[in-house]
C-alpha cells in the first residue's frame, strides 16, 4: 500500500523528481503533508549530505526548511531562501485550489550568481563543524554545484508547483472515478442479487422482504420499512414489511405518525435525529431515509430506513437507497404483471380444462380437483415453487386429450367394451400432442403423457415404471385416481374419504408410487378431516 502521504503512487512521484533532478542537477526531495520526515530525497548533492554529517549541520538545514516550509504554507507560493551555507533552497507548497495539502517539495544545492572568495569563506567557517580534513571537498563539491540566477530558480518553482498540481489533482480525479465506478459495480451486483433472488412465482411479499433485508444489510441501518399508501386513499398508509431492530414494539409500527412525517417528501429524503424525537414516535431512533417511489399504476410506496446513531448516511447511502427504490418499483411492476398474467393463464387453463371436462357431465370440476389435491401432495414433499406451478398446470391439463375422445365413449353409462377402452387410453398421447405444440407447455406435456402409467409397469401408454415414469405424472396419477374413487360415476358409486385411502395405500407400489401416496395421504388426509 502506498504510504498515506503520497499524493500519488511513490514510484510515479519518484520518477517525475528524479526527471526534475537530471535536468536541472537540484535535489528534489518530498516531504508528505503532515509529515516532518523527509521521506523522499533524490539527487541530493554530496555537498549537502557532508553538511549534514555533522548533528549540528542537520539541525541548521532542517531548521532552514521548516521556516521555509511555514512560509509555503502560508503563502501558497513557493517560497526561497538560502541556506545556512548559503545555497539557494525553494520549498514549492502543492496545495489544491479546494484547499487539500497534499505535500511539499523542497529543492536545494544551487548557487545564487556563482561561488564568490566571500562565499567560499563562509563555507570553510561552517565547515568546521564537519567531519575534520573535509573542509576543501566541502568548498570543492560547493563549486560543482548549478548556478542560478534568483529568479529563473522562482520560476522553475512555479513550473514545478503547477506540474506536480496538475498531476496530483488529475490523478485524484482518476482515483474518485475509480471509487465511483467500483460503488456502482458493487451496487449493480448487489441490484443483480436481488433480482437473482426473486423468481416470478416467489409472490409480492418475498420481493419485498428481499430488497428490504438486503437494503438494511447494505446501508448498515437498524430497521427497515416498506409502506405503501392504500390505493383508495391518500391519506392512509400501509406497512407491506418491515426488517431489523424495530424502535417499536412489535405490530405497534405508528403507521399514522410515519404517514404525517413522510408525506411530505417528495424525494430522499432524511429526517434527522432531533426531529424525530421531537414527536416522539420513537425515542430511540436517530436519522430516517425516507425514500420515496411510484408504481406505473401510481401508486405511491416509501422505503423507510432508520439508524440509532446519527451521521450514517452520506451521498452513497443515499444514492444507493435510491437505486434501491427504483428497483423496488420495477420488481414490484413486474410482479403485478406476473401475476395478471398467471391468473389470466390459469383462468384459459381453468377455461380448456372445463370444456374437457363438460363433455362428461360426470366429472364435473374433476381437472380442478386433481390439480389441487396434486399441489396439496407436492408441498408436502417440499418441491419448489416452480415445480409446484408447472404440477398445478399439468392437474388442470391432465385429461385434455378427452377433447379428442368421441363424446359418446365419455358419457357412456356402464362399462366400456374393449374398443371403447383403446379409445378412451388414447387421451393422454393426444393431450401431449396438442398441448406439445407449445412451447411453453414442453416442462408439463411428460407428465400429461404418462399420467396413467403404473408403478409397477403396468399401465398406459408406454408400460414405463417406478422412476421411469415423471415425477409429475406419479403424483397426478395419485390425485386423480382418488378424486375418481371419491365422486360418483355412471358406473359406481363414489368411495367414502377414508375408504379411498385405504384402496390406495392397497395399491402403493403396484399402481402407485408409494412415497407419492404417503404424502398425498399426509396433505389431503389430514386436510379433509380438518
Ligand atoms: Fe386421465
């Protein structure tokens, strides 16, 4: 990591004094803002270091700098003097026009107007305080030294004040567009989790619960609330969720205070600590982010995010907290279409299915039974919501290919004869058929097709057995051999609740898939007795 000092990294800095160095044969040493230590020396002279071999020649040339220093920073300016030895020293302030010190340079070594008898005298009388027998290499390195004249060593120094700003500020900009860049990253992948998080089928309240976990988690806050005003009114509001560390007791969210407080932002906006206690909604709560945002249908919601202490929330906070409400808008859209879309599926489902099952008045409301126990059975079983939605479709569906039977096969009173029975077993081959055509009816159409087949290999169409046969057919063909049993048929008469159950435990492992029917009987039994 880069010493904390540096403006910019240490070897970008090192390069640019050292260029300065060659061209001019100064010492360009960095000295951090805040910092005493000289922390960066390049080119220094020999001169300079043989004066410094002595305590006392280091503490006249540091005293020297740190005058000059006091001197740069109140003047902005470079500011020159000479030495104790009286070589020319300019310490150049970098300060940015916002006010950040970022450091100074200090440049040494030179000699004002060349080295006269009188200054080359005055070298030999501090000499003295040097290592004994280095006076002349002293006086000789004094000689080596670049001459300047005062003011083109002014100059220089502004040109050098002026480059290094340059450099530093740009560079500080580049840094805040990386920061930048890197919190809208962190941002988006954080937007994505949520979004990854939610399945369509997953329902209103999971979406909001996700956001608002999510949204506390982030933003560091102690609660969170997601409210909504009530679409009959604008004047009174409702609380959809709420998350973390409530400052009241539970249920006892004051929705008509919040409603007072809130409606009035028009924005993000934050309600400060004071204010809040004020009208002591809740004593123990510092700040509120209230963020405001509206559904396309317009309705208006706020996510609400609240923290003990105070001074929590910067530019960031609020920037991701609106980002977070818009996206709370759009998933909260998405899911109302969502589910517009799936009741307009499931009532063209319901549609299709009862032209099926109108064709046999005997089995009236069948499709929608055997979709219901069928669902009832697979939650039990902990299958997943999408699972769960796909079954519920395939019950609905699953004697669609009736449509295709000859009417007088379905509503005949009695038994069927041998033809009508190979008529009748078509049903599940032509329902895949028709609905195969679909695409998005490809996870649904297996189960349809082998909805009679049996656990042992003995039924129809295809004589596939055990895992053999989809997950969905096995579980439709226990729902609907038990909505059969339990409703009466021209032929019989329907099975009391519990007799059906017993008939199919009997035939678990034979006809049915045993696990199916144990859950099945756990679901439906105990719902029906209930
Ligand atoms: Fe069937």
């Amino acid at each position: 990591m880069e010493h904390p000092g540096y403006p910019l990294p240490r070897e970008d800095l090192k390069d640019f004094l050292q260029s300065l160095s060659k061209i001019t044969d100064l010492s360009m040493t960095f000295i951090p803002a805040g910092s005493d230590i000289q922390d960066m020396i390049i080119g220094e002279s020999s001169f300079c270091l043989q004066l410094k071999t002595s305590i006392e020649g280091a503490r006249r040339c540091k005293a020297s700098i740190d005058e000059l220093r006091e001197r740069a920073a109140r003047s902005g300016m470079p500011e020159f003097d000479l030495c104790h030895a009286r070589m020319a020293e300019m310490v150049i302030p970098l300060v940015s026009r916002e006010g950040t010190d970022f450091g100074t340079v200090v440049t040494g070594q030179a000699v004002i107007q060349g080295l006269s008898d009188e200054h080359k005298k005055h070298i030999r009388d501090i000499g003295s305080e040097t290592v004994p027998g280095a006076i002349d290499r002293l006086v000789a390195a004094a000689a080596d030294n670049p001459v300047f004249k005062r003011s083109r060593l002014e100059a220089m120094g502004s040109f050098i004040q002026q480059q290094l700003l340059e450099k530093v500020t740009s560079y500080g900009a580049l840094e805040d567009t990386t920061e930048y860049l890197f919190q809208k990253y962190e941002e988006l992948m954080f937007l994505y989790a949520i979004t990854e998080s939610l399945s369509p089928d997953s329902g209103h309240q999971r979406a909001l619960s996700v956001i608002l976990d999510k949204g506390v988690q982030k933003l560091n806050a102690e609660f969170g609330l997601f409210m909504m005003l009530k679409a009959e009114s604008e004047d009174s509001i409702e609380l959809l969720d709420a998350c973390g560390e409530l400052p009241w007791p539970e249920k006892g969210v004051p929705t008509p205070l919040l409603l007072e407080m809130i409606s009035g932002c028009h924005g993000p906006s934050l309600i400060l600590g004071p204010g809040f206690r004020d009208i002591e909604v809740a004593p123990n709560t510092g700040d509120l982010l209230v963020v405001p945002f509206r559904l396309r249908n317009s309705r208006e919601g706020f996510l609400v995010f609240g923290w003990k202490k105070k001074g929590m929330i910067g530019d960031g906070e609020l920037r991701f907290a609106l980002a977070l409400s818009r996206q709370a808008a759009s998933v909260l859209h998405a899911m109302q279409l969502y589910q517009e879309l799936a009741d307009l599926l499931f009532a063209t489902l319901g549609a299709l299915s009862s032209a099926v099952d109108a064709k046999d008045p005997y089995t009236h409301g069948h499709s929608r039974r055997v979709a219901e126990y069928a669902v009832k059975a697979a939650r039990n079983m902990e299958f997943s919501s999408k699972f769960i939605t796909m079954l519920k479709i395939a019950g609905q569906l699953h004697d669609f290919g009736k449509i295709g039977v000859r009417e007088y096969i379905l509503s005949k009173q009695g038994r069927l004869n041998e033809s009508e029975k190979k008529a009748m077993r078509e049903h599940p081959v032509i329902g895949a058929q028709i609905l195969g055509k679909f695409k998005s009816f490809a996870d649904i159409v297996p189960g349809i097709r082998h909805h009679h087949e049996h656990y042992d290999g003995t039924g129809y169409p295809a004589g596939l057995k055990e895992e053999g046969i989809p997950m969905v057919g096995r579980i439709i063909a226990v729902a609907d051999a038990y909505d059969a049993m339990t409703t009466n048929r021209p032929y019989r008469v329907k099975l009391e609740h519990h007799e059906a159950l017993v008939e199919l435990k009997e035939n678990a492992g034979s006809q049915f898939d045993p696990m199916v029917v144990d859950a099945f009987i756990s679901a439906v039994g105990r719902s029906i007795h209930e």
